[in-house]
C-alpha cells in the first residue's frame, strides 16, 4: 500500500460534527403520535447506517447532543440524517430526514444550521450507478424493409445498497419510453451481489429523424425521437414479496444525434414522482457539520514543506519558525494547530517547539496567577497533545470509575434550587464525596501510567515556570496542574464522550453530577492558592461541600502527584503494559472449520481488541470464547465480497484457520482493519501475501489453487504509521497545513509587509491594526521564512494543478453522469 501511495493521489475523506436537538417533531405513521414515542437519530452514508445514537426519552423536542468523528473509506453521493421513534413494540417507525449531497457538505461546513425534516419515502432511498452503452442501427428485415433499432446494453451496476444487511438479488427493467409508446425488456436476476455484471443486450425498434448521423436515403415517417427516452430501473427480486426498488435513470435518446455510440456511467436516482407531504409538519434537526476532504499528493511533494516545520524548533527566536508563523496566522481556528502538533509528534520535534513557545508566552506574562490561562499557542499546543498521547492513560484512570457513575445513576444533586421532590441532600452529598474520592485517588494515584511525552512536557513546563518567576514557590505546580487537572482530567470528566471514554452522551442527570465532580476535581488540583479556591466558588452549595474535602491531606496528595509527573525522577513501573481496550463492538463473525457456505454459518458475537490479545465473546461482558495473542496475527486484509457474498468483510491471518469477520458498516470494517493492523504491525512473521478470498471446494476462489497451503497470491498492506499511540498520516497533516496556508494567504502577505516595514523604518513602531495581530520578534528572520513558505506553496499549488487537470471524464466510473428523474 506505501509503494501505490507513492505513486498515486489519494482522496481522503473524513466528517466531524454533533447532532445537537430536534424541534416539534411531527407524528409517525399510524395513530400514535411523537411525544408518546422514545427517538433516536443515525448517520448513513446513501443507504449504509454508520452511526447511531442511543435512544431518548419521549419528547417532541429531544436533545440529543451526541459528537461523532468518523473516516469515510469509500466514495458516497449522499450523507442522510434520519429520526426514528421506537414504538411500544420496540418497531423502528421513520419520523423524518435530512439528506445532504456531498457537493453541498462545504455549505454547511463548521457552523450549526437547522435542517427541516422531510419523508422517508422508500422511492427516493437509492444508492449505485449503472454502465450501460446506446446505438442506433439500421436494419433489413425479412420483408426487405430497413428498420431501424436502438440497441442497449445493460453492461453492469456497482454500490447497490444492502438489503436487511445482506447483498441484494438485483436485475434490471429497461424502457424505452415515449408519447405514444412504452417498450419493457427486463435481465435476469443476479444472486446475493452489490456489483452484478449483466451484459445483456435490448432491441427497440425505432425510427430515426433525418438530422441523425447515418442519414437512410429511405424516406421514413419520422418518430419524434427528440422525445424518446431510455429509462432502466434497478430492483431487488424479493421471490415471495414484492420486489424492492433500487433507482433508477433516464436517458434521453437524443444523446445520440452526435454520437453513433454512448457508453457512460450513471448515477442511479430516486423516483421523483412519490408523493411528497409538507416538511414542515415533521419538525426540524440541529446539526453541526464539518466534512474535510484532502486531496493527498505522493509523498515527495510534500517533503520542503515538512522540512521547513520540522525545523521550527531550531528557529531563533521561535516566532520567526513556520510552524509559528501558521499558528499566528490561523489563531481564530483552534483546529488549525493540530495537524502541526501531529507531524511534531511524530518526527518527535514537540517537546523542543512546545518548550520555546511556552518559553515566549512566558516572556509575556506578568502575574504567576495567570500563568497559561489563556488560549495562546502554546496552551492550544498542548491541549491537542494531551489528547492525542493521552487516551489510553485516561482510559486506564479513568474510564471504570466514570462508567461506576454512568451505571449506577445516583442522585448527586447539591443545589437547593434544582432538588427533586423526595431528594435528600445530605444523601446527595455523600453519594457525590464517594464518587469525587473514587475519581481523585484514581487521578492521583496513576503517575505511574502517564505517558513518558507527557512527563517530558510538565517537566519542561515546570523549568521554565521557575526559571520565570522565582520567587513564587507555587508556581511550578500551577504550571503543570493548569494543564494536567484543568484542560485534561477535568474536561474528560466533564464530556466522557469526547474522550471516547462513554459512546454517547451522558443523561441530563449523569451530565449534572459529572459537572459538579469536574468542578470539584478542578479545585482539588489547583494547588497553591486552595484557600482562595474556596472563596472563588460562586455557590454557596459548592463552598459548603469543598470544605469536608481540606481534612483529607488533598495539598499533599496533589503536590506528590504533580512531583512525579514531572520531576526528574524516573517514575516506578511493574515492567507490564497496561491492558488497554483499543476497540469493541458487535460483528458477524463465520464459525471456525466450516466447509459450507450459509447463513447459519454466520453467528453475531462481541469482537474486542486490546493492545495484547483479540478476543470474541458471545455477548458484551461474557467470557471470551477464543483468545489470540496479538503477537500472532500475521495478517489483517479486508475480503473479497465474492468469498461469501456479504460487504465489509476481513480476515485476520493468525497461527491457527483464518478468522472472517463482517463489520456492520464501511466505517467500522475500515476502523477495525486499521487498529488491528496498528496492533499487529511489529510482529515477527508477518505475510508478505495473502489470499483476498477464501478456500473451499478444495480450491482457493481468488487463485484456483488447489493447495491450501499455497502462499497467497495478492500483496499484504504495508502498515507503515509509527507507533500505536501516533496514528498519523504525515503526508495528509502537511496538505492540511498547506490547505490553511492557501486559505490565508492574505494574513501572509500582511504579515510579509509589517516584516518589511519594521526592517526599513527604524523609528518607533506605529502601531498598525494588521501589524499588531502578528508576533514578529525579528522582521528579517520572519520574513526570509514566509518567503520560504510562499515558494514551497506556489510549487504544492502547480502540482495539485496538474494532477487537476487529470479529472475523470464525464460518464466515467469516477465521475458518472448525473441523469433524469422522473
């Protein structure tokens, strides 16, 4: 796979975003009406569900409130957000959606918008695009006569959709359509395949108008051919009911008039004559979008720009580096630092860039109290540090006592003015103390499991901070605890889900008590000003319940804590890795050793990854019925959808029969194939080939090899990411960076002025709106990098406008024709 990224461009696609509350939700089909029904929301890819949220109580405006962050591993037209109620009988009943063609995402891009609910209308759910090739000939019959045919081939359909999460029995019904006429030919039905190859040929006797090519010396009655059209519907043979529709085009023969043969893909398209009732009357969604698609280049492209950022450490004074200067530049967009924390981290330059911007911002500073309070570079540097290198640990710390609290769901309500009837505050107050102790000793007692990356930082932190101010004793503590409790422990208390510590979002109740623990553990960890903490408190609730908290020698607990995380001293280790989850879920899974092909052969089980061993359980939390070492998987390939007619399909390659799994969706078969790749990826014997099919009637269907122990016969992936912690793809973080460096061209060619002004006019400074917003030490220094910067740009901009100029044609597998509906 490295060698092929090399050579080519890839299109890498991912979406971010929340799914925030719905509005007057309309009634659902039936006599029940919303506000008696539970809801829930899911996200498909066209016709493919790829997320779900849990289900809510009865409201006719629910919130919702669930992020989701995924990769999308195929091309798709349409992204749909669907509201479902749950009746009495736990039946999924459609209340409304809101689908969203891909071309129009970057509208919707990075802000939230109300979307109105429309119909979920079984005509208008299509996915797929179909081959098919039209020509017109002239004909003798038998009577002597010349005819005239329009000749169509059916040649083949990709990306039809599943049905009840099988592959579809899909054939096709070819019309050729006009004023007075209305001929139907129909193929045959191709057995369990999203992909059928028909490759059937249609006649339709026609005639032609004298303003077609090939003009007939025959004088004909001329048929308004202008108003023929070719219309092939897709459907799924469903034997005993009725068959399902799939889409459908529509192609005007008149296409023809230039050309004596069209071939050309097609998007299949919706029935556009269902019946459409009036969106308004089923409510509206709040949605917050943000698609991001990199167009990456071959590597080499990319390497100037890489080295310019990789050099930013290095860079006296530190405001004249690259990675700086983008920082200064795009310091309105949080999410602009973090490809350049990234493709820091994984050339191991961030602690040398962090320290030196920290250093600067430190300069600034005049008050220890403040000291990195704000949104600067530097606290926005870490803070995605923290999040990237820290998972685990937080997984380790915190995840079982937060899911304690999720679970158990006691009441912890302390504020005299939201108290239910029947609450007992003091029985509050207690359950809220054992749940702050759980999670501060959990906290405090895990240096130990703090990233070696992270200690490094906090230690640097810590010098500088002394180095800064030193007369205050507590400063070397605030520096790291500001940090460490306030923008890492406590925000992942506060939003589990974020951290991927919980899969959705808490209850209202659940999110009230993490509130009240975040706050609390954010006063614990503020160590060196504890008594004003207590004063600080707006609340006379939280001031109350803080003080039973002084007793219990927290200063000492926290000022160890901190000591160990960021002093020289070597931290004490048992020698073992903790046992992370890396991922879990539910998957298919084909039952070992079986030689017949089947349904039955398939059997839902728990499929769960750590960083030692992958293991399948009947149900979520049972014990694992299989068990193999990650040290002995020797190959994670996705699967022929041929081997045993399913999409979403992988194998993992162990010391014992190869494990077939199906994903539930694209998205989770290409998370599931990325980390057990990851996880796998050192171990010694790793296939170099494999076979993409499986081994049954004593021969391998990819190859016919008779032999089952024949070497495969197609290359592994080449897994080529650094580290399991560091999932980085450093060719897409620097076309991300150039992609903000483009956006902001402007900013660099006033930030290009102000360096030049302040060169040559040696006076006092005037201060200048455009100037002022920049950090600019040294004007040469600065300037002679931007130059540097605007180089390198202008060459990535000339190579990604040859590649654009290599568009797919139009009617090409790549880029299909968007055709009529009707």
């Amino acid at each position: 796979m490295a060698e092929e990224d090399d050579a080519r461009i890839r299109i890498l696609q991912s979406l971010r975003g929340k799914i925030c509350e719905a509005k007057n939700l309309g009634p659902v089909s039936g006599p029940n009406r919303q506000r008696d029904l539970c809801t829930f929301c899911t996200i498909s890819l066209d016709q493919e569900e790829v997320f779900r949220t849990k289900v809510f109580d009865k409201s006719v405006s629910p919130f919702y409130g669930e992020d989701f962050y995924f990769e999308i591993p195929r091309p798709f037209q349409c992204l749909s957000f669907y509201v479902y109620a749950k009746s009495v009988f736990q039946r999924e009943l459609p209340v409304g959606k809101v689908s969203i063609r891909k071309d129009d995402l970057c509208k919707y891009s990075g802000k939230e918008h109300w979307f109105s609910l429309h119909p979920v209308d079984p005509n208008s759910e299509v996915q797929g695009k179909v081959h098919l090739e039209m020509r017109l000939n002239e004909l003798i019959t038998e009577t002597g006569q010349i005819g005239q045919h329009l000749v169509v081939r059916i040649i083949e359909c990709q990306g039809l959709p599943l049905i009840s999460g099988q592959n579809c029995d899909p054939y096709a019904t070819v019309s050729l359509v006009g004023p007075a006429r209305s001929d139907q030919r129909k193929t045959k039905v191709k057995k369990k395949t999203s992909n059928p190859q028909f490759e059937e040929t249609f006649f339709f006797e026609v005639t032609r108008s004298s303003s077609y090519a090939k003009k007939s010396h025959f004088q004909v009655e001329e048929e308004d051919i202008e108003k023929l059209e070719l219309k092939v519907d897709l459907w799924n043979n469903e034997n005993l009911a009725q068959d399902v529709f799939l889409g459908e085009t529509r192609v005007p023969v008149k296409v023809l008039r230039d050309d004596h043969i069209h071939k050309a893909w097609y998007l299949l398209q919706p029935k556009g004559n269902g019946s459409k009732s009036k969106s308004d009357d089923l409510g509206s969604l709040r949605l917050r979008l943000t698609y991001i698609e990199d167009t990456v280049l071959p590597s080499a492209c990319y390497t100037p720009l890489c080295n310019l950022l990789l050099k930013s450490p290095d860079v006296k004074p530190i405001s004249a580096s690259a990675a700086h200067i983008l920082g200064d530049i795009c310091r309105e967009r949080y999410e602009a630092v973090l490809p350049t924390v990234r493709l820091l981290l994984h050339h191991n330059r961030f602690v040398p860039f962090v320290s030196a911007v920290a250093a600067l911002e430190l300069e600034n500073t005049q008050e220890a109290n403040t000291i990195f309070r704000g949104n600067s570079l530097a606290t926005r540097c870490i803070d995605d540090m923290m999040k990237i290198v820290g998972k685990n640990y937080l997984a380790v710390t915190l995840k079982p006592v937060i899911d304690e609290i999720c679970e158990s769901n006691k009441t912890c309500e302390i504020d005299p003015n939201k108290l239910k009837e029947g609450d007992n505050v003091e029985v509050n107050k207690e359950n809220l103390q054992g749940y702050v102790q759980k999670v501060f000793s959990s906290i405090t007692q895990s240096s130990s499991s703090c990233p070696p990356l992270m200690c490094d930082v906090f230690r640097s932190l810590r010098h500088l901070a002394c180095k800064r101010f030193p007369g205050d004793p507590h400063v070397q503590y605030s520096a790291v605890s500001s940090f460490v409790f306030l923008r890492f422990f406590a925000v992942a208390v506060l939003s589990p889900h974020t951290f991927q510590l919980r899969s959705h979002h808490p209850d209202p109740e659940i999110s009230r008590t993490l509130t009240l623990i975040s706050k609390t553990i954010q006063t614990l960890g503020s160590w060196g000003s504890l008594s004003k903490k207590l004063s600080s408190f707006k609340e006379t609730y939280m001031y109350d319940f803080f003080k039973s908290f002084q007793e219990d020698k927290c200063i000492e607990k926290v000022k160890k804590f901190l000591d160990e995380i960021s002093s020289n001293v070597s931290k004490e280790s048992s020698g073992l890795e903790d046992a992370v989850v890396l991922k879990e879920g539910e998957v298919q899974k084909r039952a070992q050793g079986r030689k017949r092909l089947g349904k039955r052969n398939f059997k839902k089980r728990w499929l769960r990854v750590t960083n030692r061993e992958l293991s399948y359980h009947k149900h979520k939390g049972k014990e694992a019925l299989c068990i193999i070492n990650v040290k002995n998987i020797k190959a994670v390939e996705k699967l022929d959808e041929s081997a045993f007619n399913r999409k979403n399909m992988f194998q993992v390659v162990h010391s014992e029969k190869p494990l077939y799994v199906q994903a539930g969706n694209c998205v989770e078969a290409s998370e599931w194939l990325e980390v057990l790749g990851q996880v796998s990826r050192c171990n010694e014997g790793r296939l170099s080939t494999f076979h993409p099919s499986n081994y049954t009637s004593g021969a391998w269907q990819c190859c016919k090899s008779p032999s089952n122990n024949e070497p495969g016969c197609k290359p592994c992936t080449t897994t080529v990411l650094a580290n399991l912690q560091l999932d980085i793809d450093c060719d897409r973080e620097t076309e991300r960076i150039f992609s903000l460096l483009s956006s902001n061209d402007t900013k660099l060619q006033n930030m290009e002025d102000a360096c030049a002004s302040m060169a040559v006019y040696q006076g006092p400074q005037r201060e200048q709106e455009d100037y002022s917003k920049f950090t600019i030490q040294e004007p040469k220094e600065t300037f002679q990098t931007l130059k540097q910067l605007r180089n390198i740009m202008e060459e990535l901009q000339r190579q990604h406008n040859i590649r654009n100029d290599t568009t797919a044609q139009y009617g090409s597998l790549d880029n299909p024709i968007v055709g009529k509906t009707s």
